[in-house]
C-alpha cells in the first residue's frame, strides 16, 4: 500500500490551504493509499537551523517522510510565495540530507497553492515547483493553484467547485500511480 504524507495549511481554524491538502489526501485514500496529515500547529516550529533542538513532534514529521512514497505540500500564498510556517517546516527536510533516499528523493511530490487571487495562486504554484526540485522530488505535472475567491472547502475537504474537484483526482492518481511505479523499479 503507498504511503502519502501531507505537510501545510496555516494555524488559521478555517485555514484553505489545510483543508485542500485534506481533499488531496482523501482522493489518494479513497484510491487505497494511507495517508497522515501534518498541519498547523504541528508545523509552527521555530526558525530551522542546523543543530536545531527538535520540537516534540518534529520527529514523528520527519519519520513519516522518511517512510512517505509520495508527499502533497500545500501552502497558503503569502506576499506572492509560501508562507513562512509552510517554508520554515520544508527546511527542516534538511534533517534527511543523510540519508539513503535524502531530502523527497525517489518520491513524487503534490505541490498545492492556496491564494485569494489568481496572480498569487499561480506564483506560488511555481515556487513550490522549485523548492521541491531543489529537495530532489518529482513535482506532479499537474499541480493545484488555487483561488479562494473561487474555491472553498468544506471542513471535511470536500467542494461544491467540480473543476477543483476533478483536478484533485488527477493529483491524485498522479501522486499514487508515480509512487506504485518508483516502488516497483526498486
Ligand atoms: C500575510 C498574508 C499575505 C497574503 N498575501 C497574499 C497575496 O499576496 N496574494 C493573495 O492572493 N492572497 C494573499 N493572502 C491571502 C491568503 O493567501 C488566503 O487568505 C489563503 O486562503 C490563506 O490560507 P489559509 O486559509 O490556509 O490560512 C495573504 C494572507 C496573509 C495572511
């Protein structure tokens, strides 16, 4: 069975950004991955810094993506770019550089943005494409850029917009059908 991590959202009780990568995680689940979140609070860690003391929990984030087939970032778009939480819990992947598979090596990589406009949404799609080449994973080709103008979730992750909706199941399938196919090249 793959194994998906998600990382993101804000530590906002509504956050967007948290409830897509719930939408992402749910349509890899119902298409049989398991999945574990790491959101908000779990991600409000001090500035990284090497030799950092690692925060209770930190340990457990790092281990997911350790084992992780395959990861969905999702942040908010702040200023034009990921948040601070969102990019603060990405430098903390540097805890993996030692290892056998390092940083999201091997692994395929959902990024997913979440803005109020367009101009936003598209921008920090792309950054996220490079933080995610530079951690030495495999953005989907199909990533989110989100307008929350256009676009609400629902607690559970669920949307009445279909066209965000149909483009979470490609996400999806893209994350789960990488992951089946780097497993098996192993
Ligand atoms: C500090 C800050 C900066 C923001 N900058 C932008 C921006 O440049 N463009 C934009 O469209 N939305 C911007 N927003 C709006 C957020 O991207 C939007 O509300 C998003 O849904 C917040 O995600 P969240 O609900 O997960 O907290 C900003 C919000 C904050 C708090």
């Amino acid at each position: 069975m793959v194994f998906i991590v998600g990382l993101g959202g804000s530590v906002d009780p509504d956050s967007q950004s948290e409830r897509a990568l719930r939408a992402v995680l749910g349509a890899a689940e119902r298409r049989g991955a398991t999945v574990q979140a790491f959101t908000g609070a779990q991600l409000d860690l001090p500035p990284y810094h090497y030799g950092v003391h690692l925060p209770d929990g930190t340990r457990d984030y790092l281990e997911a993506v350790r084992r992780a087939d395959g990861v969905v970032i999702a942040s908010p778009a702040y200023h034009g770019t990921l948040s601070g939480l969102v990019k603060n819990a990405v430098d903390y992947l540097e805890e993996l550089a030692q290892d056998e598979r390092p940083y999201l090596s091997g692994r395929a990589v959902a990024p997913v943005a979440v803005a109020k406009g367009w101009q936003a949404a598209v921008t920090t799609l792309g950054t996220l494409r490079q933080v995610v080449h530079a951690l030495r994973g495999w953005p989907t080709p199909i990533g989110l850029a989100l307008n929350g103008s256009v676009t609400r979730f629902e607690a559970d992750g669920s949307t009445p917009d279909e066209n965000a909706g149909q483009l979470i199941g490609t996400v999806a399938d893209q994350l789960i059908d990488f992951a089946e196919r780097f497993r098996t090249a192993d």
